[in-house]
C-alpha cells in the first residue's frame, strides 16, 4: 500500500479553492513562468496548491485498489503498453534512473510526492513565505510523474478495473486531472501519447 492520504489541518490551501475557481489561466501562467515573486504570485502559488494534493490522494487509493492485481509478477517493469517503459530516478538516492517493477515504482513515486508536499521549503504556507526559485518545476515534475500511474493503470489493468466497477470513478479522477493539467500547461502534451485513445474517447462521450 502507498502512503496515507496527508491532509494538511491548518493550511491555508485548504481554503484556497480548486480548479473550479475563477482566474486567469495565461495570466497564472505568464506570472509562474516568469518567477515574480511578488505578494500576488503567492496567492496564486496557493491557490494552484490544493489540486495536487486531491490528485495525490486520489492516485493514493487507486493505487491501493491495484493491490493484488499488480504485482512483480504481473508487471515486472513500470510501463504503459508495449511501448512506454518508465523509470525510476528521485534525484537523491536513485540520481541514475533503474528499472523498478511497476508496484514498486508506484510506491516510491507515492512517496517522494508526499514527502515534496509535505515540505515546508518547497510548499510553504502562508503568504509571507517565499516560494523556492524552481516551483513551478517542481509541480510539473509531480504532474508528469503522477500520470504515469494513470498511463499504467489504463494501458494495463483496464479490464480488471472496470470488471471491479472502478471505471466511472477512475474516468472521473483523470479528467479532473487532465482538465488541471493541460489548463496550467503542467504536462507536456507528448506525455499524453499513452492515454490518447482513452482521452478521444472521454472527449467524444463528453460531447455526445
Ligand atoms: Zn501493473
């Protein structure tokens, strides 16, 4: 199992609303990408802040539903399809990415994402606090990595899933986290080559 859904009690981002809110996308954009670090930009900064833990949690407890399903055995290497492999490389312990059965690398990859969310040096709360110089790579690091699991679980263990019900739920999650992705430019759109077919498709029932 991945690590506890973290749920921070006293942090502003809690009230710092969702995706939903109003707001200038290209304007957060421009802002984040320039790096001002003016009063503004840490509302923002806190305002983009509550998503990323929802989505976390929310990949906490697909991963959780994977249990037995994937494992060593049934999935020896992190991939997505025949035509995707992933590797493992948190920049500290592991600076050379190595190749980690996909349970495994889903639980390191749970767990350097809690520990990222957890730190006070790189998601400070409050708006006095300075936001580090590399934040918004940072986030888009955690997007990227984060829709791996999506690219794992939909390439390889679709069947499975959607024989357990779990289909409407896990359709919900990624277009939830696609919509924030894309909308922020957090993921580059070549990331999105292993869910392709399942993004037309969510695309054509949403319109049909
Ligand atoms: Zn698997």
């Amino acid at each position: 199992m991945g690590p506890a859904p973290w749920m921070p009690p006293t942090n502003p981002r809690s009230q710092a609303g969702g995706a939903n809110n109003s707001g200038c996308p290209e304007m957060v954009f421009q802002m984040m990408f320039f790096r001002w670090h003016t009063h503004e930009i840490r509302v923002l900064y806190l305002w983009i802040l509550q998503p990323p833990i929802d989505f976390f949690n929310q990949l906490n407890l697909i991963y959780g539903s994977l249990v037995g399903i994937c494992t060593a055995s049934t999935c020896a290497t992190m991939s997505a399809g025949k035509r995707h492999e992933y590797r493992w490389a948190d920049d500290v312990s592991t600076a050379k990415p190595v190749r980690l059965s996909a349970p495994e690398y889903m639980d390191r990859l749970l767990s350097w994402v809690q520990s990222l969310l957890a730190s006070d040096t790189i998601f400070p709360i409050g708006l006095e606090t300075e936001y580090p110089p590399d934040f918004f790579d940072i986030v888009c690091r955690i997007f990227r990595r984060l829709l791996r699991i999506y690219a794992h679980v939909y390439r390889d263990h679709l069947e499975l899933l959607t024989g357990l019900n779990e289909r409407c739920h896990l359709d919900a999650c990624l277009g939830h986290f696609l919509l924030f992705a894309i909308e922020f430019r957090l993921i580059d759109t070549r990331e999105l080559s292993p869910l392709v077919k399942v993004i037309r498709s969510m695309a054509a029932n949403s319109t049909s």
